[in-house]
C-alpha cells in the first residue's frame, strides 16, 4: 500500500526576531532627557544639538524640547530645541 507516513517540520524554517528598528518619535513631538528619538543600524540620521549618538547609532535627546528633522548638504539630522 502507497502511504506517506507523517513527515518531521522543515527544519531551517525559522526567522529571527524583529529588531523594533525605526523613528520612535516624530518631527513636532516632545521628549525629555533620555528619550530614544531613532533606533537604527548604522548612522541613517546624524544626531544635532540636543541629541547624542550612543554606540549602537541610536539617537537619545540630551534635553527637553521640540524634535525637529533637518536635510543639510544632503544628510539628515535630528535635534532637540
């Protein structure tokens, strides 16, 4: 008799976890000190007046204030006023 028996799962079939990349906070909204504004791989957005760049290239407001996205000389950058 032609009878499949039952198969194993695939076993390369996995994905790996979401890294929740991306703008946490957008133009006009308002942070406080510590705030991740972008998470990113690589620097995508470089960090202006009022924010800092960390080691893994997310950028975190340095003060209270206003976000604002700036294109200068064909680079983005992101500061706090």
């Amino acid at each position: 008799m032609a009878h499949t028996k039952a198969q194993k799962a695939v076993k390369g079939n996995r994905d790996s976890q979401s890294k929740r990349l991306g703008i946490k906070v957008y133009g006009g909204q308002k942070v406080r000190p510590g705030n991740v504004i972008i998470r990113q791989r690589g620097s995508q957005f470089n960090a202006g007046p009022g924010t800092l760049l960390s080691r893994d290239f997310t950028i975190i407001a340095l003060k209270e204030g206003v976000v604002k996205f700036d294109n200068k000389r064909g680079e983005k950058y992101v500061s706090v006023s």
